[in-house]
C-alpha cells in the first residue's frame, strides 16, 4: 500500500499565508492601486485640457472685468464689451435720430454704399454737426451689430440712453397743458416689442412709455430700429418700483388701465379714454403680474377672434392707443 505521507500534493494546508520565498510581493501587486481617476481628473486627457482651458476663460474674463493686465488684447471685443454706446442701425432709423439732434459720436458707412435721398441728408446731416464718419467694410459692419440686425450699410454710435424719471415726465406733460397718455411695460423683455410700443406711442399722440428697472427690455439698437426714429421723440421713463409708480400716478389722478384677454371691460367705447390715463402691457407668455393687477382701476380686453388665441405686446399696446386716439379725438370735435 502507497504510503500518502510521502506525497507533497496530499498535504492539505490550512491557510493561504504568504508564498514561500516570494515574500509575499506577488499578492501585494494583485490588490491594484484604487479606483480610476476621473477623466477630468487625468492630466493627459482631453476632458482634463478641456476643463483647464475654461478655468483659463473664466480667469481672463475675471481680469477683464477687473480691467486687470491682458485686457489689451483683442481691440475690438474689447471696445464692445466695455463701450456703453448704443449702435442705430438702418437708414430710417439714424436719419430720424441725426434730425432729432440725438447726440453722436460716430457715422459709420459701408464703403461702395448705395446713394439715395435718405443716405445723401444722413452725410450732410452729420457733416454739419461735426460727427466723425467713417468709411469701414460691410463685413465690420456685420462684427459691430448682432446677427440678426439688418443695418443696410449704416451705424451711428451713440451715448448711452438717459432714462427719464416717471414723476418728471408727467410734469413735463402737465407744463405743456396736455392730457398724459403713457405706456408702463410690465415684464416685457423683447427689445423690438418695446419699438414697436414706441413708435405706436408716436403715431398715437402719446406722450411716453415707463419701464421698469428689472427683467425688462432696454432701449437698444434693436428697440432703435423697431421704432424707425420715434425713440429719438418719445422719452422713455425708468420706474425702480413698477407697482408704487403706477400707485403714485394714481395720487396725481391718473387713471391705470392693464390690458388682458380676460379683462371685464371692453375696450371699444372706454369710458376712461378723454382721462389723464396709463396704460399697461404686460408680457405675452405671463401677462400682468399680480400686483400690477390689483394696481390697474380697470382691466381691458381687446376683443379677438376665438380662433387667435392672443396678441402681442406691441400689436395689443397699438390697438389699445388707436382706441384710445380715435375717442379723443371724437370728444374733442364733439365739443367744438
């Protein structure tokens, strides 16, 4: 009988233990080094690149902001990004805005523009004011305007709006002895709406627009050219409080009118139209805030047909103003 004693492999051991003379190296190799590093985290990858180059962007703009060293460079983002003038762009626009004598600084006229009647006084017109032209690419034309502005071969630069405030408004109204018509915007943000309102304010014999000081589309270029001009005739008011200007107005005996698809009054026939009136608009997605809502004396609906479901802001603050115009102006020839 074989004697298993003598066999090495029937020997069964208890415990793994370390290997005999490896000094236990090879099972300290196995257990790894942890988990894998993120990618961001590993400085050869291109996650990690990436995510240094934007702390590098975001590091640049904090010094630019700051007016720190390395603002120099890139003349031309840099004159956009700290330059507060505002660019007129098209040819109504500047002429109106060169006529009214708006302040400016800069003409800029593509080279090889096209000469018509209206190009030919926006020249002569700044000319005589001493505004500096210059003669520049229509591809440098197309850097200095947003993308989508069509600014057919012209620019003017001009200084930042001035806001009026509500309060003198209204005095200057009163001064001349008429009877106000504003327009107070409550959470209108797009620019070209707000040029469409004013250039309605115009056309309607209105005396300004108010706007509040947050969440609310400024007078810019784009607002510029919307109005065709009118901007440059009718003074835009700035309220740091929408609800307590139009409760201060009321003081004044003013009466505040917002305008909303389910308002309780009619607005054909409105009997406060001869009245020192405001009226407000509120945005197309919302409509009139809360607050602004319990302000207003009346809340007027412009009636639609059922199957369009809601106007615009410049389109409703328009019908609201001719309205408003026509029943003026029958009252005024009643009492002749």
């Amino acid at each position: 009988m074989t004697n298993k004693k003598g066999r090495t492999g029937a020997v069964r051991k208890k415990g793994l233990g370390k290997g005999v003379g490896s000094g236990g190296q090879g099972r300290q190799a196995l257990e790894g080094r942890g988990p894998t590093p993120k990618a961001v985290d590993r400085e050869y990858h291109p996650a990690a690149k990436a995510k240094a180059a934007r702390e590098r962007y975001e590091a640049a703009k904090a010094r630019h902001q700051r007016g720190g060293a390395g603002s120099g460079g890139g003349q031309g983002q840099s004159k956009r990004k700290t330059d507060e003038s505002e660019l007129v762009t098209g040819r109504n626009a500047v002429l109106e805005a060169l006529r009214t004598k708006i302040p400016a600084t800069t003409l800029y006229i593509a080279a090889r523009i096209e000469m018509d009647d209206r190009m030919r006084e926006i020249m002569r017109i700044a000319t005589n004011r001493g505004v500096a032209v210059l003669e520049v690419m229509r591809q440098e034309l197309d850097r200095m305007t947003d993308r989508d502005t069509v600014h057919q071969g012209v620019v003017l630069k001009v200084p930042p709006m001035e806001y009026a405030h509500p309060m003198d408004l209204l005095e200057e109204v009163l001064d001349r002895g008429e009877t106000p018509l504003f327009v107070a915007l409550d959470g209108v943000t797009d620019p070209r709406n707000l040029g469409a309102i004013i250039r309605s304010v115009a056309a309607f014999g209105g005396q300004g627009v108010i706007v509040p000081q947050r969440r609310t589309a400024s007078l810019n270029s784009a607002a510029w050219k919307t109005s065709a001009g009118a901007a440059a005739r009718i003074p835009v008011a700035r309220a740091s409080n929408l609800t307590q200007t139009i409760k201060e107005l009321k003081k004044q005996g003013l009466f505040v009118v917002g305008l909303d698809g389910d308002g309780d009054v009619s607005l054909p026939g409105l009997d406060l139209a001869g009245r020192p009136l405001v009226i407000v608009v509120g945005s197309e997605g919302k409509g009139l805030s809360r607050l602004v809502t319990e302000t207003c004396d009346a809340i007027v609906s412009i009636p639609i047909s059922a199957a369009t479901e809601s106007l615009n802001a410049g389109i409703a603050a328009s019908v609201a103003l001719y309205e408003v115009s026509k029943l003026r102006a029958a009252e005024a020839a009643a009492s002749e």
